[in-house]
C-alpha cells in the first residue's frame, strides 16, 4: 500500500466517520488550545507582575549626609564627620543586611585627571567617574567576586578599572593585570583588578575609599550603600541611621533604590515551573483523550480491519493507518487549537485590562505539538489494532 | 497430473485453552486448478476453522498445507500477508461490504492492498463489476445495496486481482434461490477460468453444485452424500 493510498484511505476514514473525527478534533483543538492559552496567559500574567513588582521590589538602601551642599560647604567638614569608621561594622551586624559598603566620588569632589601614559603631557582621558569604595561595596551592589577587593579597604594607590574604563586608558582586560597601570593626577597608579559584573561601574575607575577620602579630606560626599535579603529594605531603613550615627542619626538621610531585577527574574522562574506543570498535566491529558477515542475507534473498526488483513494488509499497513488518522487529526485539532488559544489570549487580555501578548511562534507550534501529542497516544490504539485477529473479525458467529 | 492448486495433508488444528479444544483431525484435501469443491458439515465440525487455514488466516497445529505448490506453514505473517493478496481471493457470508464506502472504493481498496498501481486500477474495478452486473451501482454507497449486490460485490472483491484460490463462507446462505444461483454461476465462470473454487456451505444445493462435496464430521473430512 503506497502513501498516495494510504493518505486517500485515511482522508475518506475521517470524512466517513465525522463525528467521530469532529469529537477528536474537538478534544485536541480543546487540550492544544488550553495549552497554549495557559502558556500565553502565563507568559503575559509574569509580564504583567514583572511590571508591577519593577515599581514595589527593593532590597538597596542608600545612607547619606542629610545635606550636601557643595564642595564649599563639605571642606568644612572632616573627614570620619560623617561615616565613623566603624560604620560598615555596624550595619552588617544589622539582622537581614547582607552587605554595606562606602563609597565617595572623586571625579565630583574635585579635579581628577587621568591619563593613561604619560604623567604630564599625555591626553587627558574624560568621560569617567573617579570612585573611592570600600571592599563592602562591591558586595552591596552585588558585583561578582574580585580576588583583590580587599584592597579598597586600605589606602594603597591602586586601582580597579570597569571595562570601558579600562578600554580608554588602553589596559587590556585579562586576569593579570600586572605592570599596567594608570596616571591619577600626575601620579602612577597600578591596576589590580577589574570590574566587568556590572554596567553600572563600567566607566568607573574605582580606587580605594580610604584613599579618596584622605585625598579630599571630608566624607561630606560618601555614601554608605546597604543591600538587604528581599522584603528588608523597609525595616533596615527605619534603624539604619541609628545604627551608624548612634549620636547624630538624623545628619543622615536613607532612600531606597528600587531594584525589581532580582524579584522579577524569581516570579518568572516560579511562573516558568508553573506553566511547565500546567502544561505537562495537559500534554497529559491530551494524550489520553486521543489514545482513547483512537481505541474505541479500533474497537468499533475490528471487522474492517480484520477484513483487510484477509485481504492482505500486512500488520504494518494496519497500524500505519491509525497512526496517520491520529496524525492528520492532531494537525487539525493542533491549527484549531492555536486559533482558540490567541482568541483566550486576547478575550484575557481584554478582561483583564492587560496588553495583549499572542506569541507567534507559540501559535506556530500548536499544530506540531498536535502532530506529535497525536501520534504518540496513537502508538498504542495502531499497536492493538495491528494485532486484530483477521480469522475472528471476519467471523459470522 | 498438473500441480494441485492447494493440498493439505494430515491437518490438525487444535485451540489452546483448558482444556485443549481439537477441532481437524488429520485433515488431507486437494483441489485442482477450475476444480470447485465444496465442503458442508454441522455446526461445529470445524468448516469455518480448515476454511481459515485454506486461507492463511490461520496455522495448522500440525500437517503440511501447499499453496500452489509452496509449503505455507512456515512462511511469516507479512508473506502470509502477501500470499492472501495475491493468491487468494475470500468470500465471507457476512460480506463485510464497507457501508460508508461506495462499491468502486469498496474494490479499490483491495486494489491498493494488492500494490496495483492506481492507473491500472479503473479496468480492474469496471471488469469485476461488469463479470458480477454492478456497473450501474458503481458510485453507490454499500450501506444502500442489497443483500445480493452485497455479495456479489464480495464476490467481484475476491476475483478482482485474478487469483488463482476462491474460497468462500457460506456465500449463499444469507441470499434468495435467485441470488444464490446467481453467486453460484459467478463462481462457475471463474472455475472456467482454472480458479479453483473452495466452498464452505450448508446448502445441499450448492454442494450438488461442486464438483466434489466433502463432509466435515467430527474434525475429519471425507466423500459426502451429495458428491
């Protein structure tokens, strides 16, 4: 039996049995479009609660001076007037702070001229920001791990370059920095690491606090960043300024950063495992909506195909044909299907008040997964039809 | 002597279960090419069991059977497949005509089975229907004929690839004396042709009708009374 045959014999099978056919169909085009749409709403409810948290998620509280007025006005104050050097100390002893660390800019303190050969008549290299910080804020701001972090806590002239930054002073990223090195107001300053994490600190030439803060005398300009496990911002804020300025709090101001990054990649990682239950419970089921109609459909069918064996259909014709009726009804049922799932999509949209969001290749892939959910639960109803006895089906008694 | 067109010899068929249930006792029978056998029995005798084995549809427990001169017992089920294809043409006594279908498909599926190309198969379909009076019903689905056009639609099913083995169950005993006699004729005509013609049947008048008639009694096969 050729395939030109078989298909015509499987074409004239599902318009014979039309109710038959209607009913799987119905069942595929119901489980592929639940499917779907359960992904698609999925998909759109994460986007949506992305959305959402992006505005309320928060675990970085900034510490600073209540007022900064100026570089005139911070000369006037010295340095350790604001942030006692006990201050990290402090607020990491807090309960949920997992990192704090201090931070003071050069580059908006005063003159920081870089240049990457020659100390004097060398062009000048603008466009970065200068940054004194603590090996603690690395951690706050949830920077991969650099071997030599520990140096910003000492007052070494050292520098830890972002990778712009360390493209335009022309030192090559690598893992040994060794022998380059930048001029920092006219004097030389080796690399010891780089930070390439975070695009935050990019074009950021970071260079020990202690450091800064001797070279500007004040820490009228530093900030203390604090980052707390998730949902402590709130209650770290409101003892924060105590814990570092037990005696002056209120020459301290908070803010807290919203920072959704780490809330939204956790709700769409819940969201993902949700909608690959929701959909293998589907797959599931849809696989046994099929096997079973396919099944009756052989019981029904047992003379026929008994018939055919005597005939001379081999086993492997037999089973060929349900397994292409099974198959030509999952593409069906799998079209039908995508269909319902992008009018679900869009009628949930609509009620909700949300954007719709119809994934085309979602919607594309519907009629393959029917081809495949199909053929698979056919396996079974092809087997069992394959061994109809054709000497007890075509029995008259 | 030419080659028998089928030969069984010393068949037994016995059904497992508990306990064992013998149904051919040490069976022989050989039918020649246009010869037209018939076999009759009571119920039970084991007609429709040697008819299966005839047919490939079933094994014997022991005994040889030749199908055209080849020793069949020991063939796989895809070249008993095959065998039934091309060798064998079946008459059911319930027809099992495809009702949703209309008799041209009825027949070209049996067409597509045998591996007939489908250029081919337009003759073959309107010679069958014209040698069992059915062109006129050609288009017409199964379900809306009748019990005689019903088995001659049968009958133009199994001599439609020419085999050279009819067999056929009880094929008049759900037909008037009309009908039947026309069934017979049809089967006189492809015995004409050298298509030996194997009968299962309770009709003595289509057992007066073979050229031999056999009885079946109690599993073993001998001359009957009407032969």
């Amino acid at each position: 039996m050729n395939v030109m045959d078989l298909m015509h014999d499987v074409l004239v099978e599902i318009h014979t049995r039309r109710a038959r056919t209607t009913l799987l169909v119905a069942a595929i085009a119901l489980s592929t479009g639940a499917l779907v749409g359960a992904v698609s709403i999925s998909r759109m409810a994460a986007v949506q609660i992305d959305t959402d948290l992006a505005a309320t998620a928060t675990r970085t509280i900034v510490v600073t001076p209540a007022s900064q007025e100026g570089p005139a006005s911070a000369l006037a104050v010295p340095a350790g007037a604001v942030f006692p050097s006990d201050a990290e100390a402090a607020v990491t002893s807090l309960p949920l702070v997992e990192a704090a660390g201090l931070r003071q800019d050069l580059t908006t303190r005063g003159a920081a001229v870089l240049r990457a050969r020659d100390p004097v008549d060398g062009p000048e290299v603008t466009g970065l920001t200068v940054a004194g910080v603590s090996a603690g804020y690395l951690d706050a701001v949830e920077l991969d791990a650099v071997p030599t972090a520990w140096m910003l806590d000492g007052t070494d002239r050292v520098v830890l370059l972002g990778a712009k930054a360390a493209e335009s002073l022309d030192v090559p990223v690598s893992q040994d920095p060794t022998g380059h090195g930048v001029w920092l107001n006219g004097i030389r300053y080796p690399v010891v690491g780089f930070l390439t994490g975070d695009p935050a600190l990019s074009s950021t030439v970071v260079v020990p606090y202690g450091l800064v803060t001797q070279m500007l005398g004040t820490d009228a300009g530093a900030s203390l960043t604090v980052l707390t496990a998730p949902g402590g911002a709130g209650p770290v804020a409101s003892v924060v300024r105590t814990a570092v300025r037990p005696d002056l709090p209120a020459s301290l101001a908070t803010s807290i950063v919203v920072d959704a990054a780490g809330a939204r990649r956790g709700v769409a990682t819940q969201l993902d495992r949700l909608v690959a239950w929701i959909g293998g419970l589907l797959l599931a089921l849809t696989m046994l909506l099929i096997a079973n109609a396919m099944v009756v459909a052989v019981m029904s069918r047992t003379p026929e195909i008994g018939l055919r064996r005597a005939m001379g259909a081999s086993r492997r014709n037999i089973a060929s044909l349900v397994l292409c009726e099974g198959a030509t009804a999952g593409v069906v049922g799998g079209l039908a299907g995508a269909a319902l799932a992008a009018v679900l999509v869009v009628a949930t949209a609509v009620v909700n008040g949300w954007t719709a969001r119809v994934d085309p290749v979602l919607l594309a892939v519907a009629p393959v997964f029917g081809l495949a959910a199909a053929a698979l639960a056919s396996v079974y109803p092809a087997a069992r039809a394959a061994a109809v006895q054709p000497a007890t089906a075509v029995r008259s008694d | 002597m030419s080659r028998p067109a089928l030969e069984v010899r010393d068949v037994t068929k016995t059904y497992v279960g508990h306990p064992p249930t013998p149904v051919l006792h040490g069976v022989d029978l050989s039918v020649g090419a246009g010869e037209r056998v018939a076999i009759f029995g009571s119920s039970g005798s084991g007609k429709s069991t040697l008819l299966n084995i005839l047919g490939l549809l079933d094994v014997p427990t022991s005994g040889a059977y030749d199908l055209l001169g080849q020793d069949t017992c020991a063939l796989s089920s895809s070249t008993r497949a095959k065998h039934r294809a091309s060798a064998l043409g079946f008459v059911f006594q319930e027809h099992h005509v495809l009702g949703a279908r209309t008799v041209a498909e009825n027949l070209a599926i049996k067409l597509a089975i045998s591996g007939v190309g489908r250029r081919g198969r337009a003759d073959l379909v309107r010679d069958a229907l014209t040698q069992v009076g059915l062109t006129h019903r050609r288009n017409a689905p199964g379900r809306l004929l009748s019990g005689g056009e019903k088995q001659r639609l049968a009958v133009a099913r199994a001599i439609l690839t020419q085999p050279p083995v009819l067999l056929a169950d009880e094929p008049t005993g759900n037909l008037d004396r009309a009908n039947a006699d026309n069934i017979l004729d049809l089967f006189d005509s492809q015995a004409r042709k050298g298509v030996a013609v194997v009968v299962i049947t309770h009709d003595p008048t289509t057992a007066r009708w073979a050229d031999r008639a056999l009885e079946l009694d109690g599993g073993r096969l001998r001359l009957g009374a009407h032969g």
